[in-house]
C-alpha cells in the first residue's frame, strides 16, 4: 500500500510540473471581475466588447477573464443577472490588466432602458444543457419550513427531478440518485441530504454560486453519469466585516464574514443548527408521542462552512475551504450519526495574461457511526468513504476564437463498509473488508469560434480506474449467488483497472442575437455505484466501487436545442431533446441483502437503460416580475435479463409530464411576493396484482415490477417577505411560506392491508405534508 | 430493522406527526391469473405431516381463497421412503406414515390439474441446547408496545440456543398460545453468532389477553436455508419499511414451475411456559 502511495504521489506531481509553452501575438485585456461592495469575485459574468459582438467570454470560476483584443480605442462592457451594466472605454496599446467592479442592483425602479448586450448568453454560450441559480433566485423562492434550499429549488428546473416529497435527492434526465457528481468547493459529498432527506447539507447563507450540468458535461468534470453540481462557497466581505443569519422554525443560521488584510483576502463562517429534538422532547412530555423512549431524544444536525482567501500577489491568490456537518439521532439504546467533512485548498496562478491555472488538493469523509447506547458494552458500527484528490485545471485562451482547457485529476478513495468495535463475545460480526482504489483522468477540451455564426468544442476525457489489493475478491458467475464465488483473489496490489475514453462534443450555430441552436454528443463513465433499494435513500446506503462483477457504468447522451430570446432579452426561451443509452446498470435480485454483507455483488444483477425526453423553459429574467415555465415530457426506462422476463420497463424515476411555474414579485425594498407550482405524473411503481395465505394471513401477489403508476402529483406553494427599514446598516426581512398550500393529499406511499371490518384488501395512501406554514426572520449588518 | 423503523420515525417525527394523514383509495381492478400455493412440512415429530394448497385471487376480491382439491400430492425422502398423502378436504393433504429424519433430503411432487410442481428441502440436525425465560414487566419500558385492551403488564420471552459452529444454521420459532398458534414468522441466522450463544427476547402479543397460569408453547424449527429465506423475504413483503422498498417482490418459494410458499423439512424442539402470576 505505502509503495503505491509514493507512486501515486509522485505521478501526481509530475504533472503538475508538465512545461507550457504559450506565444503572445495579439494583446490581451484580462483581470477579475468582482462585487463592488464586497470585493467578492463574480462567477459567470459576460465580458465582451462593444465594437466586436462575437468576442466575449465568461468570467471563470474564480471570476477571471482574459480577452484577445485589437490595438486601438475599444469599449469593455460586463454583464451578470443581478448587477448594473457596466461599460469602460479603453484605449489599447498594450496588453493590460484590467479589473471590473459590479455594482448589485438593489433598486429596480431606474430600470427602463434595457441594454441587450450580452444577457443573451444562453444563446451565445456553446454549453448546453446548464442550469445556473442565482442564490438570489433561491432566497426569494418559498421554503419548506422556512430553510432555503438549493437542491429543492434546481428541482423546479426542466429535466430534474425530485427523488419524493420533501426529499432533496433528484433525478437528472431519468438518472438515479447516485449518479449526480456534488461538489462544494470541488470535493465530492457523497450524501447531501440531512434528515431522511428532507434537508440539503447546503446551507444558502455560504453558497455563492450554483451550476448544474445535465448531462452534457465539459471535460473538466466526470465520474457520474446524470449530472455535475458545482457548488461554490461565498468567498466572504474583502472590504468591511458583516454577519448575516436567520431564525427559523427548525433552525438558525448565523454568518459572519469579513477582510484578513483589506482588499487582499478575506473569510467568512457559516454555522446552521436545527433543534427538532427540542420540539420531539416537548411533544413526548406533553403526551402527544406515547412513546416513553422518545422523552430525552438527541436529534438534530448542523452544518459548518468556512473558507478563507488571500492574494499573495497579483498573480498568487490561495483559497481554503472546508465544510463540516452532522446528523445526530440518540435514544437512551440506540445512537446514530452521520456527516460529510471536506477540505479543499486551491491555488489560482496566472502564469500571463493568457494562462490560468488552478491547483486544488482535495479531501472529503463521509462518516457514519451505529451504536447500542450502552456505556456498560458498547458496540459500534462505523463506516466511511473517504478520498484524498489532487487536480489541476489549465486555461489558455489564445484569440477571441480559441480556449483551450486541460488537466488531470487523481482521487485516492478508501471505502470502509462497516467495521465494529466492542462487540460482545457471543458475536462473530466480521468486520467488512476495506476497499481502495484510484480514480484519474487527463482532460483536453478546445472551444472554437470557426465563424461569427459558428462555434464548437470537441474535448476528451480519459478516466481510468484502479481496484487495490488487500481485501479478497470475488468473481460470481452469472447467476449471482454468493455460493457461486469463483475465484479469490486476495492480493496486495492492482486488482483489476479499467480505461474508458469518454469523448464530448459540442457545437452552437449563432443565428443572430437571439437565435440559436447546439447539438451535443457525450459520452459519461462512472466507477463508484450506490446500493439503495428504499425510495427515500438512507446514509446506510453503500457505495461500492468497479470490481470484476461490476463493471463501470455508461453513458451516451445525445441533446440538440433552440434557444430563443424576446423582448431585449428579458424573455428567454429553450428547447432541448436529448436520448441517453445506459449500459452496466445495477439493480437488486429479489429480497437482496444489501447491509452487512460481504458477499454483496452477488446480490446485484446488471442492465442497460434508455431515457429520452423533451425540456422546455420559458423565463423572465430581469424586471420586477420574474419567473419561469418549466415543462418536461420524458421516458426512462430499464432493461435486466432476470426482471419483468427481460422486457423493457418503466424505471421509478420515470415520469411522463413534469411541469413548473416560478413567479416573483418585487415592490423594492418593501415586499416580495413568490409562488411556485408543481405538478408531475406519478412514479412508476409496482402494485400487487393478487393475493394468497400464507399461516392463515394474507400476503400480496407482485407480478411486474413497475407497472403501476402513483397518483399524479401536484402542489402550490407561496411566500411573502417583508423587507423593513434599514437602520443603521441593519438590514432585516421576515418570510411567511406555505408549503402545499391548497393542501392537496399527494400520495407519498400507497400501501395495501385488509380491512378489519370486511376482509378485503385495501388500499391506504399516505400524505406526509398537507398545508404546512413556516415563519422566518433573516438579519443582514 | 425495527432500529431503522424508529431512525425513520423519529426523524420524520416533527416534521410528519402534525401533517402526515392516510386515506383508503380506489386503485382500479387488478386481474391475475391464478397460481398455486403450497404450505408444506414435515418434521422429526410424530404426527401427520401436512401440506396445503390453494391459489391465488385477484387483491380486490380476497373472499374466500379457493382450495386445491383433487391434486396428487407425494413427499419422497432420499433414503427411498416414499408416501402418496390423502387429501382431508378444504385443500389440505395429510400423511400417514412418513417421518422426518435429521439430514435426508425430501422432495415434494404436486399434480395439480396436469400441471406440476415440486420442491426440495433438507432437515437439519436439531440443536441440542435450547433454553427459555418469561417474565412480567409493566408495559411499555423499553419501547416494546402496551399491552393490549388496556393491559398494563406485558411477557417478555428470553431464550438462548447454543449454536453448533461447524455448519450454517437457520432457526424459526413458531409460538403458540394455549395451543392456538400465534406467531409462525420469526425467523434468524447464525450470521454474526456462529458456534456462539444466540440470546434475544420478545414480547408476546396476542389478540388475546394473557391470563396467569395460560400455556405457553415455543417451538424451535430447524430449516433449511431456502425456508429461511423465504420467511426472511415474506417478513420483508409484510412488515416494517416494506413500504419503503422501491421493488417490492413476492417471497422467495422454494416451489418449481411458478408455485408459491414453501415445503419446509425441519428439526423440531418444543418447550413449554407458564404465564405468570
């Protein structure tokens, strides 16, 4: 094991150091774009130039730009939702350094002449298939009992999905849950739910950017098949020190940012704790819960952002962040918890004008720890995936016609299923074998503006992945048994590796201003595989990765869209169709064992999938009314020898209609008004058919898997915010939300019992949430 | 499992227990076709063995389930003894003279109709050290329910088997009260106890009440790993998170051709108990 690391280590740096040759023939205007007031870099801002409309690029995920341009007297405009326009004159004789402040809009009264340029970037962009949220956009939208959430929102989006009613997992084009690649800050988090689910480890008050990739992935990113969120941490006030927070009916919030060394770096820190067990401890002692364990519960969880960043120079600029989060559940003979940690450390360095590079070392655990309470015998059962990542990610952009983007990643993950420690002398628990194993790619990808009208990009990925020794293996033949194990192998080192090249492409054909369409082609490889056969997930899900069973799942997504601007670009308009092939599929044999067993990959069997479908979106962006229309219309469906016979059928995920409609309402610092509806056709599911007995009680008949649909679902919720005066730098607003609030009854589970009355078998649907209201107060100074 | 139940209900708890609500509804008519059923064993003990067959119904006319009649049904042992049963009416076939013996295979042949079935189980030799606990607590102490019809008090059974460590053992514990049968569908492994003492307790629950000095008989089967899998996958079709699972199925039978339930060749311990006073 310590000789691979070395090797690892060392083939890690070697290509750090890979030298990069780069000519200057043109000058180039480059620099950060940032928030005037708090000296924060933007995300995603246009820069372009006036006199010349097809050049422009888009600030990077540090908020740098760099722009080829001619010599002479040129005119620099900077556009981002949510900022003033800025325009500055520049005479060029050389290259320069030029950094643009954005000042927020606050007030949209002004507001009457529109300028068009470049807020048009989803018709210019050649990426498809991206989401990108304004963590405005989600702070305005109504909550679920008051906490913002970013996952719950993209769910409002075309083409993904809720996993169930107030669950934070989603589904991306017909995907599974697992096969979405999170990242905050870079690092993977491998469960991003708190609750069961009805919360997202992401706390709004930290997040400064959200992007989501439907499929269609750049280069850069890979690993899952569905979809990349990238997630990124507020950098924190580099001007003045200011704390915000929030008081909420299940939780608080408080963040607190502000300058290390003025205009040099800065911090912010984030802390969210809820206190649901106060309120599970007050209903038992009131005796609404008879349950006399429920009397002195531990139950609750929180979360911890923090991140730092300091400029040692103009070219050097370092970046730490981490995030820290947990879930405890306590009962005087039972404990539970569970969390995620990451660490990331980044280095930004321009080495000119015209190259970018990023360094990111990367770390993240995901942890969690049964135990039988006793103080007296204790038992526990820990289990964890960690990684350790190095990457680097290389920008080059030569001309306004040409960027060019390269790197490497290597992950070191290190899984360990369950071990356990204390236990008595009546048990023979085998602890489950530890796997490691190593993930890299090397990426190239080039975007090519070939004419005014004409852009592409063509990149390559190629991924390979690496099994390490020290655990026996074992190869089950076809029929999947745990009896059928073949062969052992139980090896120190590589066991088994796979290379996959994963090829994508994309072209944009610019018909003018506001016209578009793009075509993609990508091809997606995932080698970790999530073991989950519940509907809501559970942190004892487990994550195993490519073996000589499972081999690495697939994924071809073919996407061609229109996209269409209106009314000066206030109105956008998209259409995009996509089809997808899945190969390498997991799914379960009948009455698998999947906790606690190391013969688990004999429990698995293996499929195909095709999902294929059609998003539309209309949205407003500017103004004081906003909003979209969001309507998808999709299939998803699987394919495994051994179910249904062999025959195609519907995944769970699989729904036809799924429609959205967000509306906000600004009166300027006084009210906000949103709402948001939500209707979508019913997860297949399968229902018994028949019935029979079995000791004299019943017991239900399945025969095809999926075959039923659940109800239709559908709900409205609204919210109301108050803004009030601001006093001394004291900013404060107070939310009212209603969640489902016609208090439709959607079904969360169908189940089926006989009656006691009549001896008939009937069925029972269950709502978990009618009308819920919530009350929030968020503070600003 | 009852862990996760309670992980479940305690973190849905503030967030369900005021809002969540169930409603019976009206799914449609399901249709399908119908299929035989067999609950057959045969044990190491006296007595006839039995063997049960009937068919499924549609869910939504669950009536009364329709017997086999007029089936040839055989139990054959590995050793050569084979017996045809006599059919005793209401779908139920009796033997006469055949009797388990620990580590024979037997085989199960069933005509029904042209149509046929068969099944294999082996018995396993019965544990030799099989002990029982009972006593009275108030109910509802540690999370087990309240008694029912207002009882205060609850039994709590205890019992350890030392398990033999040289091979895989299942065990099911089949409990009866005052010789009515009350629970058939306990089963467990020796997974995390091989060769070591296997103690747990329960609770009995019963619709009726439990009366000081009532006749408490527990049975401990020996079966084979297909029965234990089945009544292991039936429990997961019919109890706790089954309606969390995303792909219910129907239990794992050890019935060839389609047939449903179980033929079970098992070692059979009985003990007995006394409620107390």
């Amino acid at each position: 094991m310590k000789g691979f690391m070395k090797r690892w280590i060392l083939s890690c740096m070697a290509f750090m150091w890979v030298s990069v040759i780069c000519g200057q023939n043109k000058f180039v205007v480059s620099g950060y774009v940032t928030d005037s007031k708090s000296g924060e870099e933007l995300i995603g801002a246009a820069v372009s130039i006036q006199e010349i409309p097809a050049a422009g690029v888009y600030t990077n995920e540090y908020g740098f730009y760099s722009l080829s341009v001619p010599q002479g007297k040129l005119t620099i405009a900077v556009s981002l939702i949510g900022y003033e326009y800025l325009s500055v004159p520049v005479d060029i004789t050389k290259s320069v350094k030029l950094n643009l402040d954005l000042t927020q809009k606050i007030t949209r009264l002004g507001e009457v002449t529109v300028s068009s340029e470049k807020r048009n970037d989803n018709v210019t962009r050649n990426q498809m298939g991206i989401d990108k949220l304004n963590i405005q956009e989600i702070k305005n939208l109504p909550s679920f009992f008051g906490e913002k959430d970013v996952l719950k929102t993209l769910q409002l989006l075309p083409g993904i999905k809720s996993a169930g009613e107030g669950n934070s997992g989603f589904n991306v084009r017909g995907g599974t849950t697992d096969q979405n690649l999170i990242l905050l800050d870079g690092a993977t988090v491998y469960n991003p739910s708190h609750l069961m689910g009805f919360f997202s480890v992401f706390n709004p008050d930290a997040i400064k950017d959200v992007t989501m990739y439907k499929g269609s992935l750049p280069a850069e990113f890979g690993g899952r098949l569905s979809s990349v969120l990238d997630i990124r941490m507020d950098d924190g006030n580099n001007k003045k020190i200011e704390a915000s927070g929030g008081i909420g009916l299940i939780s608080s919030r408080l963040t607190v940012g502000g300058p290390l060394r003025k205009e040099r770096g800065s911090f912010i820190v984030s802390a969210r704790r809820t206190y649901a067990d106060l309120i599970v401890r007050g209903l038992a002692r009131a005796g609404v819960l008879n349950d006399t364990t429920l009397r002195d519960p531990k139950l609750y969880f929180y979360d911890l952002n923090a991140k730092a960043n300091y400029r040692f120079t103009e070219k050097d600029r370092v970046f730490l962040s981490g995030y820290f989060g947990r879930d405890v559940l306590g009962l005087p003979d039972f404990g539970f918890d569970w969390g995620n940690s990451t660490a990331t450390v980044r280095w930004n360095h321009l080495f000119n004008d015209k190259l970018f590079l990023n360094t990111s070392l990367i770390f993240n655990n995901f942890t969690y720890t049964i135990s039988n309470g006793s103080t007296v015998d204790p038992i526990n059962i820990v289990s964890k995936i960690r990684d350790f990542s190095v990457r680097q990610d290389y920008q080059y952009s030569s001309g306004h016609n040409n960027q060019v983007r390269f790197g490497f990643e290597s992950t070191w993950h290190r899984m360990v299923p369950g071990t356990i420690t204390g236990a008595d002398t009546n048990t023979v628990f085998k602890s489950l074998p530890v796997s490691n194993s190593v993930e890299s790619s090397v990426y190239f990808s080039h975007t090519l503006n070939l004419t005014q009208h004409l852009n592409i990009n063509y990149g390559l990925r190629i991924s390979e992945f690496s099994l390490l020794g020290d655990a026996p293996f074992f190869i089950y033949s076809s029929y999947n048994y745990a009896d059928s194990a073949k062969s052992i192998v139980d090896s120190t080192r590589k066991v088994i590796s796979y290379i996959r090249p994963e090829p994508r492409f994309s072209v944009n054909y610019v018909f003018n201003d506001r016209n578009s369409v793009k075509a993609s082609y990508t091809r997606n490889v995932q080698y970790l595989h999530l073991l989950s056969n519940s509907t809501t997930g559970s942190p004892t899900d487990m994550w195993i990765p490519s073996s000589y069973n499972t081999l690495p799942e697939i994924s071809d997504q073919y996407a061609f869209g229109y996209y269409r601007n209106f009314a000066s670009n206030n109105w956008e308009f998209s259409a995009e169709v996509y089809y997808k092939s899945l190969f390498q599929q997991v799914d379960y044999i009948n009455g698998a064992i999947l906790n606690f067993n190391s013969n688990v990959e004999s429990q698995l069997l293996y499929g195909k999938g095709r999902a294929y479908g059609l998003e539309l979106l209309l949205k407003k962006k500017y103004g004081r009314f906003s909003g979209w229309i969001g309507y998808t219309l999709s299939r998803t469906e699987r394919r495994f020898e051994d179910i249904n016979r062999g025959a195609w059928y519907p995944a769970r995920q699989d729904r036809t209609h799924d429609v959205s409609v967000v509306a906000i309402y600004e009166f300027p610092r006084k009210w906000t008004f949103s709402s948001t509806w939500v209707y979508n056709t019913g997860n297949a599911v399968t229902f018994p058919k028949g019935v029979y007995v079995i000791d004299n009680r019943p017991v239900l008949l399945y025969t095809d898997r999926n075959g039923n649909r659940m109800p239709a679902y559908h709900r409205l919720d609204i919210s109301v915010t108050k803004q009030f005066t601001e006093r001394k730098n004291y900013r404060s607003s107070l939310t009212f939300s209603l969640y489902n609030a016609y208090s439709h009854d959607n079904a969360w589970t169908i189940t089926f019992r006989q009656n006691d009355k009549t001896g008939q078998i009937e069925a029972v649907q269950t709502t978990l949430f009618k009308l819920v209201p919530s009350v929030s107060y968020d503070f600003r100074f | 499992m009852k862990s996760l139940t309670r992980i479940f209900f305690l973190a849905g708890v503030p967030l369900i227990l005021s809002v969540s609500c169930q409603k019976v509804i009206d799914i449609g008519v399901f249709n399908s076709a119908p299929q035989l059923v067999a609950e057959g064993t045969i044990t190491d003990q006296q007595g006839p063995c039995i063997v049960k067959l009937t068919k499924t119904i549609d869910i939504d006319n669950f009536a009364g389930i329709p017997s086999v009649t007029g089936a040839d049904v055989e139990i054959s042992d590995s050793a050569g003894v084979k017996e045809t049963l006599t059919e005793a009416g209401n779908g139920i076939y009796i033997s006469n003279t055949i009797l388990g013996i620990p580590g024979h295979k037997y085989k199960l042949m069933i005509n029904s109709g042209g149509q046929l079935y068969s099944a294999v189980s082996v018995m396993p030799h019965p544990v030799t050290d099989f002990r029982l606990g009972i006593k009275k607590e108030v109910a509802g102490t540690s999370g087990g329910s309240p008694g029912t019809g207002g009882e205060p008090y609850q039994y709590r059974v205890s019992y350890a088997i030392t398990d033999p460590g040289e091979y895989e053992n299942y065990y099911r514990l089949v409990i009866f009260h005052n010789n009515m049968e009350i629970s058939s569908r306990r089963v467990f492994d020796d997974k995390f106890h091989n060769g070591k003492v296997i103690e747990d307790d329960f609770v009995l629950h019963d619709t009726l009440n439990f009366r000081p000095g009532d006749l408490i008989e527990i049975d401990l089967q020996n079966i084979d790993r297909d029965i234990y899998n089945f009544f292991r996958t039936l429990r997961m079709a019919t109890g706790g998170l089954s309606f969390l699972s995303a792909s219910p199925a129907n239990p794992l039978s050890n019935i060839t051709n389609g047939g449903l339930g179980y033929f079970s060749a098992c070692s059979v311990i009985k003990k007995h108990l006394t409620i107390p006073g």
